[in-house]
C-alpha cells in the first residue's frame, strides 16, 4: 500500500492574521512571527471571555478613555 503524502497547506485565517507563523524548538521554546502584544490585541477584540462577561468594569467601552 502506497503512502499518503502529507501536503503543507496553509490554514485559513482572518486577515489581520495573514503571514502569522508559530514555531516550537527542541528545547520547548515558541516563536512567533508576531508580538505577543499583537496577538493579545487581536484576541482581546475577536475573542469573547466567558469569565469577564458579566464584571461591571468590562463593560466598559475602553476606546471612550472611561476608566
């Protein structure tokens, strides 16, 4: 029986996200192609947090400057 040859396909991802990579070395170590502060940003305004969802101060609308 022939092998199936696995083919490197790129995910799809949102385009703010376009050319992210992620890598971990031998010694357990992640690199990224993007900061972490990047990746926070865009999970903080993509990504809902079930344990925030009903704190006061999240409520908050953070681009008015209300803190």
């Amino acid at each position: 029986m022939a092998k199936k040859s696995k083919k490197k396909e790129t995910p799809k991802v949102n385009e703010e996200l376009e050319g992210f990579t992620m890598n971990i070395n031998s010694f357990g170590e992640i690199s990224s192609s993007f900061s972490i502060d990047k990746i926070n940003e865009f999970l903080n305004k993509n990504v809902d947090d079930k344990k925030l969802r009903d704190r006061e101060d999240s409520k908050k609308d953070p681009s008015k400057g209300d803190h």
